[in-house]
C-alpha cells in the first residue's frame, strides 16, 4: 500500500493520517482498501478554498470515529489528487462526503457538514445499513434508436 504524502494535503488531514491511523487512498490502493474486512469509510474532502467545511470534517472524524466505538471503522483520505475519479466510481458528487464501504461492497454515503447530534446520528445510520450497488452504477442505458418501454 501507498504511505507516502500525497502531493496535496493540509496539516489536518497529515493529523488523521499521523494520529489516528488513517490511511491515504489513492487509485492504486483503494481496491486493497475496501477489500479489507469490516467497516472503512472514504474521507473526500475537496479543496478547502471551496469546501471550507471539509477541514472541520477533517476535525470531527475521529471523534465520530470514538462515538462509534462498538461499531469501529477505518479511516481513508482519499487524495486531493484523485478524489474525482474515485467519487465518481461510488456516486459522490459532494464534497466534503464520507462514503461507507464494508467488506468491499459499497454502504452510503453521508455528504457535507452537519450539527454533531446529526453527524453522530448519520454515521450510524450508516454503519446500520447493509452493502448495495454504489449510486451511479448500473443504470441501464438505452442506445438510440430503441424504445425504452417509457411514454
């Protein structure tokens, strides 16, 4: 697995990593990444010029993380560099979002910043939910000249 700093981080993101063993996720490890047995969660957190927000999603996390101590979950930043690509494979179009994973198959995804109650609350909604096929993926398409059946 790839340890090494991504190209474009922020202190508080080094502090996930650094502190509370998270990990930095890019293409070439997230496979290996979700594989893993038991609950991860993808940390996207966007350019903190545009989302602001995603550095106090940064802070709260593990806290999160402790508030959730009977259902523990792994921590992975994905890196800045390639956060479109991954999020557009799990159907994240927020930022920053936390998109949940168990045991390789895709949980939800619990976008933005919330009041903590909420945070709390939407975490373990999530960590209750079982695997599903990622939004986005899937979706039958119609190739021109068919009829979908549709009026």
């Amino acid at each position: 697995m790839t340890t090494t700093e991504p190209l474009l981080t922020h202190p508080l993101l080094d502090r996930l990593v650094q502190q509370f063993g998270a990990r930095w996720i890019d293409q070439d490890n997230l496979d290996a990444f979700a594989a893993e047995p038991g609950d991860r969660v993808l940390f996207f957190w966007g350019d903190p010029v545009r989302f602001p927000e995603g550095l106090d999603v940064a802070v709260v996390l593990p806290e999160l993380q402790a508030a959730h101590a009977a259902r523990p979950f792994q921590i992975g930043v994905v890196r800045r560099e390639d956060e479109d690509a991954i999020a557009r494979r799990y159907g994240s179009q927020r930022w920053p979002a936390l998109v949940f994973l168990r045991d390789g198959g895709y949980v939800a995804t619990v976008p933005g910043m919330h009041d903590w109650s909420d945070f709390v609350a939407r975490v373990g909604a999530a960590l209750d939910t079982p695997t599903s096929r990622a939004p986005g993926i899937g979706i039958p398409l119609v190739s021109a000249g068919t009829t979908s059946g549709c009026h």
